[in-house]
C-alpha cells in the first residue's frame, strides 16, 4: 500500500477528487443536523458474478438496459445507490457526495438506531457473497477508509448483512474483516497530525443494540 496516497481525501462537499464522478439521481438530504458517524460495506456486481462491465454504474444512474440480462428484469423499480463503488481493480467511483443521502441501506437498524442511510456513508464493493475480495479493493478501501475518518466523526463501521439481516447477505463470509481492519488501522497509525482515533467494527453476527 502506498505510505503517501495524494487524492484520498474527501473535500467540505463530500467529494473524493480521485473517484470518478458518476452522479446519481438516487439521493436527496440527509436529515438537518445529521452527524454522519457510520460506514456500511456492500458487495454488488450485475448480473452477480460478472465483472467489469458498467451494469452496476447504470444501476445507479437509472439507466440499466432491463433486457440485456434475465435477472435485471426484477430490478426495474429499484432506486438505489452508494456513495462509492471499488472495482475489482480498486478504480474507485463516487455517486453520490458524502454530504447527501445515498439510498443505500434500506430498511436497516444499527444498535437500535434505524434508517442507516441518513447517518451512514455506503461503499460498494465489486463482488459477490462468496468470491475473495481483491488486494486492490483493500487497499483502495482502508485509504478511503481514513479519508472518511479525516473528515467526519466515524464511530463505527459495519456490513449491510448486519444492519439488515432478514434481507441482505452482503458483503458475506469472504469478506475479510480482520485484514481489512489491519489495513486501514495500519494507515491511521502513520504518523500524521490530523490523524484520528480508531473506532470499532462491528461485524460478528446481529449488532446488539444500544444499552442492551
Ligand atoms: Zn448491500
């Protein structure tokens, strides 16, 4: 992983000026006053298991072609987004700025707080449930894992398949908590002044919920 990573910030707009900007009609306000303190793992490729193409971004933009593949049919009345999307080869794309309100979460509840996509910000990894993640997708995620950290008060950061687990599965048992945790821990470590607090992850099983 590269010891000086110029671009991997995020500006007072919500915008990391390294992602290519792709931005989506699925977003609007978050919340006045919203302290944005979580940050939710995905996994998502179109159709599942296929990489590289642009069904994921078109997803996004509202623009997929619901005939080119059998399972996008069932997608036509899906409105959702993220802020970020890692390809396989850690190319990182923005959708929607960090200071608005991607739909990404759904119907979700961490630690007794619900609705995450008003607090949370969403990143979506370019995979499947039970494909190993790629070495560029943790890089590319612990340094935008930091940028994150630099600029809001993360407390926490979690997995949809947590936050909603009657529905979601992502980013599923191949996603490897423990290295991604030493990756992005290794890069707070550095020696910089506006470098921030660790804070947990929480990704063993259901969360428990506040004050239980
Ligand atoms: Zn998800």
């Amino acid at each position: 992983m590269p010891h000086s990573s110029p671009g991997w910030v995020i500006d007072a707009q919500g915008v990391c000026p390294l992602a290519e900007q792709m931005p989506s009609p699925n977003q609007d306000a978050r919340p006045p006053h919203t302290l944005v303190d979580l940050i939710v793992i995905h996994n998502i490729s179109l159709p599942p298991g296929q990489f590289g193409g642009e069904y994921v971004a078109d997803l996004f933009l509202n623009r997929l072609d619901y005939q080119a593949h059998p399972y996008f049919a069932a997608l036509r009345t899906l409105r959702v987004s993220a802020h970020f999307f890692l390809s396989r080869q850690g190319r990182l794309f923005q959708f929607v700025a960090t200071e608005n309100r991607a739909w990404h979460a759904g119907v979700s509840d961490f630690m007794g707080r619900a609705a995450c996509n008003d607090f949370s910000v969403g990143i979506e990894l370019e995979g499947t449930d039970d494909t190993a993640f790629t070495p560029a997708q943790y890089d590319g995620l612990a340094l935008l894992t930091v940028a994150l950290c630099r600029r809001y008060r993360i407390a926490g950061i979690t997995g949809h398949q947590q936050i909603a687990p009657a529905r979601k599965t992502d980013p599923g048992a191949r996603f490897d908590w423990v290295r991604y945790e030493r990756q992005y821990r290794q890069q707070m470590d550095m020696p910089k002044p506006d470098t921030p607090k660790p804070f947990p992850v929480f990704y063993s099983g259901t969360l428990p919920r506040a004050g239980a």
